[in-house]
C-alpha cells in the first residue's frame, strides 16, 4: 500500500507542476492549473480514454489515505494564510469590512435558495428533503477560496497592501460565516438542529477567546520564542502543535478543521522571526507536495461527462451567472455604498468571487452527505473554477491604470 500511495503522491505532484506551469503563463494562479491537474487525472479524462492507466496511477485503495494527507495539507495552507494577516490594519477600515462581508455571504446564499427551489425537482439527490438541499446549494454560492485568493494577491504583490488586507479580512469574516451556515445545513440534513445552533455557539465563544486571551498568550509566547538564541525546531514544533491543536477544536466543535487553523495564524505576530521560519519551514511543502493531493481526490470525485445535455450546460452557465451575480454584484454594492470607489468596489467583489479550493471543500462535504447527486456536484465544480478563472485578468484589468493603495 505505501508503495501505491508514493507512486500515486509522485504522479500528482509532477502533473501539479506541469498543468500549473501551463496556468502561470497564461497569467492565471497556478493553484486553478494544480485543480485542472487533478480533474484530469481522474474519470473526467484519464480515468475515461485510459481507465487501466488510471486504476494504476491513482488505486481506488488509496483514495483514504490521499484524503488524509490532502486534508492536512488544507490545514497547513490555511494557518499560513491567517500568517500573512496583520488585523491591527484593519481598525479603521472595520465598518467597510463587515459590510462588504456580509453583502458577501446574504446575498449569493438567498439567490442560491432561490436557484435550489427552480432546480430542486431535477437535481436534487433522491430522499433529500427540500429544506437541507436549499441552504446547501445557498452556502455553495455564498464561498469565498481563502487559499486561492490569497495566491492571487500575492502573486500580484497586493496580500500586504491595506487593500489586499481588507479583501482576505472580508473573505475571512465571509467564510466563517459560511461555516457556521454550513454546520448549521449538516445539523438539518441529520436532524439535529438544536446541535447545529450550539456549534454556532461554540463556534462564537471559540473566536472570541482566540482574539482575546489566546492573541495575548501567542504574543507572549513569541516573544520568548524570538528572544532565545536561535529560532529553530523548538519553535516550530511549538506553533505545529498549537496549529493542530486549534484545528482540532473547530473540527470537534461542528465547524472544519481548516478555520481553526486559519485563526490561529492570524493571532501570531506576522513580522515575528518564529513566523518567518515557521512560513520558510513548511510553504514549499505544502504547496507542492501536500495540496495537489487535495486537488487530486477532488478530480477523482468530479464527472464532467455526468454533464452530458445542452439543458445541464445551460443549468450550468445558470449556476455560474447566479454564482457571479450574488457574489460579484452583492461584495461590489456593499464597498461602493461604504465609500469605495466603483473601481475599488469591483476589485474586491471580483475577489469576493474567486472560489476554488474552499469551495471544493464545501462540495465534497455535501457529495458525502448525500445532498449532491455527482451530477451537480460536477456542475458546481466548473463553477468554481470558472468563477476563480475570471478573477486574475479582470483584476488586473481593473487595477491597470492605478495599483490599489494610490489614491
């Protein structure tokens, strides 16, 4: 077995690199080439003109194990991530970002409800009750990718910029809301609402003594960290752990693993010299070896050829205007009637809608909870990656005659 799995990490990591390569030149995240990369090696293209090949690259025996790895790497991505933040930019800016996250999340989840009830009799996985499909398909829409986002900014040089702060702030205050909603979707799928509504509070109780008494005791921490005579595997353990062990917590209390871990890199000082060798230590990695896996089981999950007639196609160019509408539209109203510019207003919406990776996750949560048939799992798939596609070149398109932060 281990030998299938090291074969089968080594087929996904050269074809990561390869496809998002291809993706680099074309001025577009290499993480949506890395996503390609995995939908290709699965039944979507390998698995359909070379099934014997595909039952050797990637055994369906090691689709367990290539799940735990791909779901540590999410972890790790996340909390480096929540390393680049610095919230204290965001003080006077906090009205702006509520609003615009918010705007973010009410109106693609409600047009989202909306769609579930024109489509429900279609598409809905049979025994589903109407309710649960609903607020699935609103959350789906409401995403914001984290991770691809913050690849985007930082492909551009923009992740540090007040700007670029605000967009990963608002996608952050969106997604864990999106969390909360989707805790809350898992507890009416399994009939346990009133456990949903105390993950919700747990949820609240957790964030709040994160960004009080546990910022105070990391600070704290980093500070003796920094101090000692070199910054090495002593401090890197001591962040891991602690990165586990909140990702831990969020996983127990109802909402994913990659939230815990996200916040907890955003209360570590990101100019630290512990959060430098902690981000030199492990990023490589990570990205490279520990996310393709990720991008790997989701394309062995995804079946473009489910979507087969023009009506799917056209549900499917539904989904991504409806997707498009909600979070593009909704983000760029909100900044625009906060004080933005329509420029600056646009930018950020366009990045509210870049989906990608968080979404997947999102997905593969709904597909293994028996909400989405394969057939719009497989539809909002493309709609993730086409409304991620879209972001880099009207970003740039936007941001061409003047680079955020001039004013």
């Amino acid at each position: 077995m281990l030998v299938k799995v090291l074969l089968a990490l080594t087929v996904i990591t050269i074809t990561a690199r390869i496809v998002g390569a291809l993706f680099a030149r074309l001025n577009q995240p290499a993480v949506i080439g890395e996503v390609v990369g995995g939908i290709l090696l699965g039944p979507s293209l390998l698995g359909r003109i070379a099934p014997d090949a595909a039952a050797v690259v990637l055994p369906a025996d090691t689709a367990p194990i290539l799940n735990v790895i791909a779901q540590l790497g999410v972890i790790l991505y996340m909390f480096l991530v929540g390393l680049e933040l610095d919230l204290g930019v965001l003080r006077t800016r906090a009205k702006t970002t509520i609003a615009i996250s918010s705007a973010g999340i009410i109106v693609p989840f409600t047009l989202g409800v909306l769609l579930a009830s024109s489509i429900f009799d279609v598409y809905a996985q049979d025994g589903v009750e109407f309710m649960p499909f609903a607020l699935f398909l609103g959350v789906s829409m409401s995403i914001t990718a984290f991770p691809v986002l913050a690849r985007i900014l930082s492909d551009h040089q923009l992740q540090r910029t007040p700007m670029g702060i605000m967009a990963l702030t608002c996608a952050a205050i969106g997604d864990a809301t999106a969390w909360c909603l989707l805790a809350f979707v898992v507890g009416v799928t399994e009939a346990t609402t009133g456990g949903a509504v105390a993950t919700l509070v747990l949820t609240a109780i957790y964030v709040a003594l994160m960004l009080t008494a546990g910022r105070r005791l990391m600070r704290a921490a980093i500070t003796r960290l920094d101090a000692s005579i070199a910054v090495g595997e002593q401090s890197l353990a001591i962040v891991l752990i602690a990165v586990l062990l909140s990702a831990a917590a969020t996983e127990f209390i109802g909402v994913h693993a990659i939230f815990g871990a996200f916040l907890l890199g955003a209360i570590i000082p990101h100019h630290s010299a512990t959060a430098r060798h902690v981000r030199e230590k492990i990023e490589d990695v990570v990205r490279v070896l520990l996310l393709p896996a990720f991008f790997a089981f989701t394309g062995l999950r995804t079946q473009i050829a489910l979507v087969e007639t023009l009506n799917d196609w056209l549900m499917c160019l539904m989904i991504i205007v409806i997707a498009t509408a909600g979070k593009f539209g909704g983000a760029t109203l909100a900044a625009r009637f906060s004080g933005l510019d329509w420029r600056d207003g646009a930018a950020l919406g366009i990045l509210m809608n870049t989906r990608g990776l968080v979404e997947l996750i999102v997905l593969n949560i709904g597909l293994d909870l028996g909400v989405l048939t394969p057939r719009l799992f497989t539809m909002l798939v493309i709609m993730a990656l086409v409304t991620t596609l879209m972001t880099s070149p009207i970003l740039m398109a936007l941001l061409r005659r003047k680079p955020w932060g001039e004013r």
